[in-house]
C-alpha cells in the first residue's frame, strides 16, 4: 500500500508499469487501463488528477505528464499539451495572481506552441426550445477540450458540476479544471 493514495485507488489488478514523476522521482502504481476516466465527485479519482501527494503531504510535481498514459486517454494528447503550458505559465508567473491573468498567459503559451484556442465562445443555452441564457466557458483548445482556469485553495464538487454543465451544452467530451492557486499546478481532467 502507498500511504499517499487512498486505499480505494489501488487495486493490485491495474498495477502494470510504475510511471515516475520528474520532480520528486515517487513511482506512480498504476496504469489507465482500469481507472475510470470520468469524475463526478470529488471522492472519485481520474487517472491523471494532480491532487495526490506523497508521504510528507507535498504535491507530487511533475513537468509534463507521460505521454503514454495521456494518448490512451480521448483528446489525451491535447490535454497534455495544455497540462505542460499550464506548468510553464505557473512557473513563470508563480501563484497568487488572479485568474485571468493566467487564462491569458495559458492563451499566449498554446499559441506559441501552435495549439488552436477559442477564449469565452458563446453557447446558446435552451430549455424546451426556448432561449434561457448563454454560457461562455474560459478557453476551448483545438475545438475539442474546455479548460477552466482556477486560483482556488482546492476544487470542489460545485468545480466538477459546473465543467460537466459546460460539457453538457457544448456537446464536448472532456474538460480540464487547471489551478493556478498552489505553487505546484493541480488539474483535474473531467469527461463525459
């Protein structure tokens, strides 16, 4: 048993490669083959959740997340390249900004990197055909990811709720909730 996840994340079957993180070199036992991919609460874990951390309650950081376990993963390899712009944002403005400043700099960040973002895009919001509103996500990447950019002590339920709404009248399939808020970033992937 690793004592910095929960004993209900591990299950012996899954357990096929360790992954090592690139900061803080704490193997990661566990393979996305058996791990949901969809988050709807907070007790529920993703296969690539930030969050965890290790024996000290430190933030395992990692550079950029493994590219095998992400292109398993639907649009895995769009979300790895907004995890690794995120982190390169992060580290060069460091946390305690505001949330804006960092969707922004994640913008800039995707562009130069040759990643196709649309920022706050109007969504018609119906109900029985009849217009009731509108939403405006923060970012969509390459027409196929919401990321909502965060600067929040930790996500909630009311975070998750809120990305599976996006998710729901976008007619997308995945989400990115990115936390600029700790010194390390925290993500959470949503999908639907």
């Amino acid at each position: 048993m690793i004592p910095w996840l929960p004993a209900a994340t591990i299950d012996p079957s899954c357990i096929q490669k360790p992954m090592t993180s690139v900061k803080s070199m704490v193997p990661l036992p566990f393979s996305i083959s058996n791990l949901p991919t969809a988050v709807s609460t907070m007790d529920s874990i993703d296969s690539m959740d930030s969050d965890s951390s290790d024996s000290g309650g430190r933030p395992i950081a990692v550079e950029e997340p493994a590219g095998e376990l992400y292109t398993a993963l639907p649009h895995g390899e769009i979300t790895r390249q907004i995890i690794g712009a995120s982190i390169e944002v992060l580290n060069s403005l460091k946390p305690g900004l505001e949330e804006k400043i960092y969707e922004n700099a994640l913008i800039h960040e995707l562009t130069l990197r040759g990643v196709e973002t649309e920022n706050q895009k109007v969504f018609p919001v119906r109900y029985k055909d009849h217009p009731v509103g509108r939403l405006i996500p923060d970012l969509i990447v390459e027409g196929q990811v919401i990321v909502d950019t965060k600067v929040v002590t930790a996500f909630n339920e009311t975070h998750l709720a809120q990305m599976l709404g996006y998710l729901a009248i976008t007619g997308l399939k995945v989400g990115l909730l990115v936390n600029f808020h700790h010194s390390t970033l925290q993500w959470k992937r949503v999908q639907r």
